[in-house]
C-alpha cells in the first residue's frame, strides 16, 4: 500500500536552530532517507516552498479567485511529503514518528489510493 507522509512545520524554523542543531536534524533526515531507499520504500519526497509563495484559487459563482499566501491562517504549514510503499500502516506510522518534524511539528500519514478508490 503506498502511504503520504505529509510533514507540516512553521516557514522558516530551521533557521532559528544553532548550526549544531541543524547537523542533527539534517543529519537524521538523511538517515531516514538512506535507509528508506535502500528497503525500496521510498518512491518519491520533495519540500515544497516558502508558504509566502502559495497562491490559493476558490471558484465562486463561477468565477476563480486567486489570493496569495496558503490557504489557512495557522503557524503551521504543509511543507513536504514523503511517499513510501509499506506493507502495513503501522510501518509508515513509525517512519512518520522518527522524523524530526514530528518532534516539533506534525506528520500526517494518509493512505494513497489508486485510480479506482477502492481501497477506502
């Protein structure tokens, strides 16, 4: 079954961390990494941009309205993913808990279904 992990942090953080900080949060993020691609696990991951570059569109009335910024007020932002191939969803759950992320922020780990849905 292939599993989002989505990380969610506040824009920026990272840049607060002492150097020695970042070399360990860095330092783990490449550990999880290496070892989830040498199991096969790891499909695919990406950090997304600066929150300040989002652009939101809602259609109303027919007619789209494009605003900058995210869509939610909140410190926190959608800022990446991770998306894996784990047997079972307790395994993708422990993956989500050994990233750094999760210790500051939040992991959000969603079922990915495939074209049919019918895995819901």
């Amino acid at each position: 079954m292939k599993y989002m992990l989505m990380i969610y942090n506040r824009s920026g953080f990272t840049q607060e961390l002492s150097e020695e900080q970042q070399n360990e949060l860095f330092g783990r993020v490449d550990s999880i990494l290496a070892e989830l691609t040498e199991s096969g696990e790891l499909l695919g991951t990406e950090a997304l941009a600066d929150p300040a570059q989002t652009k939101t569109v809602r259609v109303r009335d027919g007619v789209p309205v494009v605003t900058d910024g995210p869509y939610i007020e909140a410190k926190e932002q959608f800022a990446g993913y991770l998306l894996l191939e784990c047997e079972t969803p307790e395994r993708a759950i422990d993956i989500a808990a050994r990233w750094p992320d999760a210790e500051y922020w939040a992991m959000e780990v969603r079922p990915v279904m495939t074209a049919g849905g019918t895995e819901m």
